[in-house]
C-alpha cells in the first residue's frame, strides 16, 4: 500500500475592481495558475502562512479580513502516493508592497486578471473554491459539490 500522506495550505483571495490575483504554479511538467498561498509549515498558524507566502510570491504585504472556508480533497500525486490537502482560503486586501514575480520558489508569475478571464485560464481547483467562498461566504465554512473534488486543472 502506499504512504498515505496529508498537507494543510493556506491561499489568499485578493480582489480589486473585478480583478482576482493569482500566481503561476511551476511543477516539473506543468504551469498553472492557481491562488496565492502554499503549504502550512510545522508549528506555523494558518494565518501566518497566508501573510509569508503572499509577500513570498508576490511582493505583496496583506491585511487577513477573515476566513472564508475549508476545502478538503484527496488526490493521487505523480508518484502515484494519495494524498489528503486540506485548504483554508482567507479573504484579504493589500496594504503594501509592489507586485513582482518570485524568484526560486513554487510559481514564477504574479498578475490580476480580470474576474470575467479567469475561466478561460489553465488554472488549479483552488481557484474555482476561492472564487465560490468569496461570493457564497457558506456560514459553515464548507461548500457542496455535485462530485467529489480532485486535483484537477480547469483550462479553456
């Protein structure tokens, strides 16, 4: 059988006149874009991770305005390992910095893009939840989905 792992991250949903800020993902054989955030660290709170990995990626320094919910998904890595993300997504706003791209880390690009654009990008699963929490604000923090969620990148 093989190891059964689990990863926590945290993404930010940053919104200004119809535009949502993402970053590209870059994996061995893949870019994508997906939320600006990443991987809890051991010990770090949630919260904090979203604040370290938004200035990471994108040069950004946010204000948290509050949590909007939790996705949970289970998916098969290229290894071929399960693995169980739990994601919280944080509706945030920028009170610092410039924008810029990141240098040696998990994305290479930062960009706004236009709320009515977003679905013709190749882009992860988490865009679709933030974009869903943000406009459904669920009081119990979960969303309902017809079928049960995977990694998976939407495209055009």
């Amino acid at each position: 059988m093989s190891e059964r792992r689990r990863r926590m991250a945290a993404y930010a949903v940053v919104l200004r006149h119809e535009e949502i800020l993402l970053t590209r993902y870059v994996g061995v054989d893949e870019k994508h874009w997906t939320m600006p955030g990443g991987g809890v660290e051991f010990g770090e709170h949630p919260h904090d991770t979203v604040v370290r990995e938004l200035a990471e990626e994108t040069g950004f320094e946010i204000a948290v305005e509050g949590l909007l919910g939790v996705d949970s998904i289970v998916w098969t890595t290229p290894e071929g390992r399960p693995l169980h993300t739990v994601r919280l997504y944080y509706a945030a706003r920028i009170v610092g910095g410039e924008l810029r791209h990141e240098v040696g880390g998990s994305s290479d690009l930062a960009a706004w893009f236009p709320l009515a654009e977003v679905g013709r990008l190749d882009r992860s699963s988490t865009v679709e939840s933030a974009l869903r929490f943000h406009a459904e604000r669920p009081a119990s923090g979960h969303l309902a989905f017809d079928e049960p969620q995977e990694r998976v990148i939407l495209g055009a």
